[in-house]
C-alpha cells in the first residue's frame, strides 16, 4: 500500500463537501458489507504498522467507487486524477477527523469530496508524454488543469490538449511552486495546481505529518450504521 505519511496535508485539502445525495431505503439507511465497518482509527493504525488491513481497505474503496460512479448522477469517473496515494492520504485525512467511525463513513465523506473534480461524461483518456515520463488523462481535467495555470497567470491556450505550449507553462508554474521544471504533470505538481500547496517530495525532506489518532480533538457524534446516508444518486431512476 502507498504510504500515507507524505500528502495527508495536501489531501485533506481536496475534500470541499458537496450536498447529500440520498439513495438506500426510504430513511436513507443501507447495509455496509465488508471491512468498511472497520473503525477509522484501526484503519490508521494499521497503515502505519504496514499491516494487512491497509490494503484491504483500498482494496474494498475502490469496489465504492466504481458503484458510485456507477449510481450517482453525472458522474463518469470521480477519480479524474488522483492516483492510489492522493485516495489513500485523503482518505487517511478523514479518517483522522472521526477515529471512532467505520471506514465507510470517512469513505462517503471522501466521494462526496471528490465529486468537484469529477469527469462527468465518457471521455477517451489522452496520452502525455514528456521527457520519458507517460502518463493519460481526461481531455477534461487537461482543460482544468490549462485553466487553473492561466488563472495563475501562464500564457496558456485552454484547449484540452496538453501540448508543447502546456508543457512550457506547466514547469514555468512548477518553478514558480519550487518544484522540478519538467513540464510534466506529476501527482505533486498536480496537487500543487488543484489543491494550491506542495506535498513534501520524500524522506529527504520535512514531511507532513503522519496520520494518527489526534492528540485533541472535538469528539464526533456516534453514528450508528444504520442511518448512514449514502452518496450514490439514483442514476438512470
């Protein structure tokens, strides 16, 4: 599993809460299966000890997020970019908030959050290559991504796609952010461009700090699992 200890900061900036979507039972109440019901706290810990339930429990996010792309109501694909770290840090970053909730809390906290940067429409993902470095993305969030470096002031043509004129202005950004000038659009330089900071770069640098139980916090109200309401639109009726 990625480790959780190098973006929780700027992944908890990615998580601006939308408007609840009900689904379920008629009292918006639905079934939790698996190791979502375990508690945000144990789901910490064990990122931190590397034990096995760590992955699991990406392994179980991902199985939500597919159905909520698949249930909620204009939504394509609400993972446009972020990769397995960015989801992990996120959800880690909930987690933290509410150490006594099941996983599937923070998870549905976590969805509705990423509802913001979602594609909501099929679209044909285009590659980018620059320098040996590959990577593929949205012509969607390549739109945002030119949109965000001209509204920082970078000579930009917002086209959808990321070309020589994109490369030149995205590591005239990363230079301005103190990050590598490359040109490509790392996980760093994108959670600099989206969430407006710069995660650490690795275990040579001074690191956000790892996630863990809060050493004081407001306590969250207890939320039984029955009543939790559920993201997921209803898609299709």
């Amino acid at each position: 599993m990625p480790s959780l200890k190098k973006t929780v900061l700027a992944a908890a900036a990615l998580l601006p809460m939308l408007g609840t979507a009900h689904a379920g039972d008629p009292d918006g109440r639905y079934a939790v299966k698996g190791i979502g019901l375990l508690p945000c706290g144990a789901f910490l810990q064990s990122a931190e000890q590397g034990s096995q339930e760590a992955p699991l429990v990406m392994t179980w996010l991902s199985g939500y997020l597919s159905a909520a792309n698949m249930f909620m109501d204009g939504a394509y694909d609400l993972v446009s970019w972020q990769d397995d770290q960015v989801l992990a840090n996120a959800l880690a970053a909930t987690c933290n908030q509410m150490p006594q909730q099941p996983v599937a809390v923070a998870a549905t906290q976590l969805i509705r959050g990423l509802g913001g940067e979602r594609v909501t429409k099929a679209e044909q993902m285009r590659p980018i290559k620059v320098a040996g470095q590959e990577t593929a993305m949205y012509p969607t969030v390549i739109r945002r991504l030119q949109q965000r470096l001209k509204d920082s002031g970078q000579a930009i043509t917002v086209d959808g796609d990321f070309g020589p004129g994109s490369q030149k202005a995205l590591a005239a950004y990363q230079t301005q952010m103190g990050l590598p000038a490359t040109g490509f659009p790392d996980t760093r330089t994108m959670i600099a461009v989206f969430a407006g900071q710069v995660p650490p770069a690795g275990p040579g640098q001074r690191q956000a700090q790892a996630p863990g139980r809060p050493a004081a916090q407001a306590p969250m109200p207890k939320i039984d699992m029955e009543p939790v309401s559920s993201p997921f639109g209803k898609k299709g009726g």
